[in-house]
C-alpha cells in the first residue's frame, strides 16, 4: 500500500502527453487562424480586383483583355476554393487536437484519482497500525500498573 514511484513516473507521462497535446492545440489554432487571414486577404483581393475590372470594362475593353481577367479571376477563385480546402482541413486537425486533449486529461485524471485513493488507503492503514501500537501500549502499562499495584483492583 506504499505510495509507488512508478505511478508517479505515469502521471509524469501523462502530464507530459497532456501538456503535448495542448501545445498542438494551441499549434494548430494558430495555423487555422494564419489560413483564416490568408482566406480574408484572397477574398479582399477578389472582391477588389471584380471592382477595378467593373469600371475599366465600363469604359470598354479588348476581348484579348477579357480573356486575360477571366484567367486570372478563374485563378483567384481557384485559389479561394484552394484555402477553403485548406481552412476544412486546418478545422479538421483542431478537432483531432482537442480529442487527444480531453483524452489526455482523463487519463491524468484518473491517474491522479487512483493516486489519492492510493495514498488514502495507505494513509488509514498507517493510521491502523498507529492504533494497534497505542492500544498495546496502552495494554502493557495497565498491566504493569495493576501487577505493580494488586490492592487498587476489585478482587
């Protein structure tokens, strides 16, 4: 019933292996949110892009022009459709990260119960045997006292 140092080298894994993942987590927010700025910039630029296009095509254009705009509108929401990709990805890898996390606490915390109750039931046998020895204690000197004195007890 010893506390165990080998439990105590599991919950330094565990606690390693939590912090790990929270560190992913924390990673892989970032990253998404990096991917969610890079959506917003290639969104902007499209939208400003249809708008310069919008007024030169007012004041007329050539169809080599037009063909030009076309590719590269077709390229910008190539790669908006791209990040989209990207982003479903990125939120994809979060979840996975939030999993292995919560996972990661419960094994900690079940550790960390196992642990306690260890110790506890540990703690009451100490506390058991510190008994026994005051009530033998006890025991012995009230013998020695009634050898020592036979007139005080009833006969």
């Amino acid at each position: 019933m010893k506390p165990n140092p080998s439990l105590d080298t599991l919950v330094e894994v565990a606690t390693r292996r939590r912090d790990e993942a929270l560190q992913a987590l924390g990673a892989a927010q970032r990253e998404h949110l990096q991917a969610e700025q890079q959506m917003a910039q290639l969104q902007g630029y499209s939208v400003e892009s249809l708008q310069r296009w919008t007024q030169r095509a007012q004041q007329g254009i050539s169809p080599a022009l037009l063909r030009t705009q076309q590719t590269f509108m077709g390229k910008l929401d190539h790669a908006v459709a791209f990040q989209r990709g990207v982003l479903q990805r990125l939120h994809l890898n979060i979840e996975h990260c939030r999993e292995r996390l919560v996972q990661a606490e419960r094994e900690l915390a079940g550790l960390n119960k196992y642990l306690d109750r260890r110790h506890l039931a540990w703690q009451r046998q100490l506390d058991r045997q510190e008994q026994k020895s005051n009530d033998e204690m006890a025991a012995n000197l009230h013998r020695q006292h009634s050898a020592s004195h036979p007139w005080k007890h009833p006969a």
